[in-house]
C-alpha cells in the first residue's frame, strides 16, 4: 500500500507496533514510528508534527480460532485501542478514515454473493470487533464528522506483483502461505479443517482477492474521501468463489510439488462459503480486479514464498 501510494504522488507514515509486522517490509522512503494507534502520546504527535490527509487503520489482530478463545484480548485490541486513534483524529482536523473490516462480520451467509445489506451476524469475536468499530465509526461520523469508508474484505491474498511483498505470519494461518510452505517441505503436511460443508467438494468456498487489487481500491476510496465521498461501507472481493481442495490442487500444479494433506474437523467460527457481491464498489469507483485470477493470485505467492522461504527473517 504505501509504495502505491508513493507512486500516485502521496507521502507515507506508517504507525506500528511490529508485533507482528516486519521492519524489512517497509518500502523505501517511508517513515516508520514503532508504537500503537491506543497510545496517545504516540498517535497525537503523528497529527502534531505531519500534515495528514487521511488515514489507513489497517491494525487489528486477525486470528478467528484465537478471537473465540481469548475474546477480551481481540476487543482491548480491535475496538478499545483505536478509539484513541479516533480521538486523536478529532482533535486534529477530522481527516477521514478507511477501515480494514473483514466478511467475517456476516457470519453464516443468507444468501451467495453477499451484498453489503446481508444481515450482520458475526461467528467469531474477532468478526464482532470489526462490526463495532465499523459502528463506531458511525458514531465518529455523526458527532465529529469523521468520514470513513469500512472496506469488507474477503480473502486478501498473493504477494505483491513485483515481487518485494508477501504474506509472513507468525504464527501463520492463511490458507496459501501454508499450502506453499507445505509445498517447500517447511511443514510436513496441510490440514484442512471440514470436509463436510454443502459444497462441491465439500470443503469451505471462500472469494480470494489479491493484495494489489485490494490496495488499489484502498486508493480510490481515500481519493475520493479527500475530495468529501461520504462515509459508507463496501465490499472488496471478486464475486467468485473456489473450495479449499481447489486451492490445494493448484498449489500442487504451479509448484509443481506434492504434499500430504490430512482432514480435520470443522473449526468453530467457520463459516461454509463467502462470496462477495463487490458491485457497489466496481459501480461508484469503477475498480475492477486486474490481478485476483486464482491461478496469478498463487502463481505470485509461490514465486515469493519460494524465494523467501523464512519470510522477512535474514537468511
């Protein structure tokens, strides 16, 4: 995101506790503050010392199996912590604000693609905390007029087209990385959770967007909120869905690699199948996904997963 934004002429700081996060992903040129967006010290000089036209909250923690088990540490975290950052905001001007909310807020979908006015119906702490915050920012709209724009991702995933960006969790969690991983012989077999979902093989049908498209849209929103858009909610994905084993078997093609894959039970906070309807956000930005071909989408991670095999970690 922040090397796209330096390419259309926009200056970037990045706040950052690198918890999780790696140093050495940083783009060039873009200054990095190692602290918390629930620190006030911290986040107050950011709008003290810089002129910012927006804000990207990409923060949160973002594990669902971890969210049911440890729900307080996702709420201080997801919703308490950044109410500072709102704050702060307010105090500073009320630049607007996007926020990386997540599918995960609809819960067992009513219907497939999934519109923006699905019910909301949460599974997982982890999904509740980002529907309270998309309704705190609501609140911040209307009583300090801090436009937002709450983008519903779906699957983000690949690494970047250029090759300088890829996913590296620790622990790690998403499906791709784990299935290359697997594939490189970092882990000795692939476990997929729920064979028995209503689907065409069985397995959970999620909607994979590629992280270029994804900063892409991130880009349009935050030009059209400077330029006053409203504050709204939208969905970011493809509107196509593929199964797990569908994933898996690509994984084995493009690596050209075999590895052993072992079912296990459904997870609690699972749900069988997220597709997005993204009309709304092609319709009012004309975005449309360049990159997120399921078989680019793994092509990139495997290329980057290949050529970093112990992620940001110096070899």
């Amino acid at each position: 995101m922040c090397r796209m934004l330096q390419l259309h002429g926009h200056e970037a700081i990045v706040l950052d506790t690198l918890e999780y996060g790696h140093a050495r992903a940083m783009a060039k040129g873009v200054a990095l503050v190692e602290g918390n967006v629930g620190d006030k010290d911290a986040v107050s000089s950011l709008f003290t010392n810089h002129h910012i036209d927006g804000v990207l909250h990409f923060a949160g923690y973002i594990s669902v199996e971890e969210s049911i088990q440890n729900p307080i540490r996702y709420m201080r975290n997801n919703l308490i912590a950044p109410t500072v950052l709102l704050e702060c905001m307010r105090d500073a001007g009320s630049m607007p604000i996007i926020f990386s909310s997540t599918a995960a807020v609809y819960g067992m979908p009513q219907t497939v693609p999934i519109p923006e006015t699905h019910p909301i119906n949460p599974l997982s702490t982890y999904g509740l905390s980002k529907w309270n915050f998309e309704q705190l920012l609501d609140v911040y709209d209307r009583s300090s007029g801090i436009r937002s724009v709450s983008l519903r991702y779906f699957n983000a995933c690949g690494a970047a087209s250029d090759g300088l960006n890829g996913e590296a969790h620790e622990p790690e969690t998403h499906l791709i990385p784990l299935a290359c991983q697997t594939a490189l012989g970092l882990r000795d077999q692939f476990h997929i959770f729920g064979t028995d979902y209503k689907t065409k093989d069985g397995t959970a049908v999620r909607d994979y967007i590629h992280i270029d498209d994804l900063c892409e849209a991130h880009l349009l929103v935050m030009d059209a909120l400077i330029n006053g858009h409203k504050s709204d909610v939208y969905n970011v994905g493809t509107g196509v869905g593929a199964t797990v084993s569908e994933v898996l078997a690509l994984v084995k093609e493009i690596s050209g690699r075999e590895f052993t894959v072992v079912t296990s039970e459904r997870r609690v906070g699972d749900s069988p199948e997220l597709v997005a309807d993204p009309s709304k956000l092609k319709k009012e930005f004309g975005w449309v996904p360049k990159h997120s071909k399921l078989s680019d989408i793994i092509a990139s991670a495997w290329h980057w997963h290949e050529n970093h095999p112990t992620g940001y970690i110096a070899i």
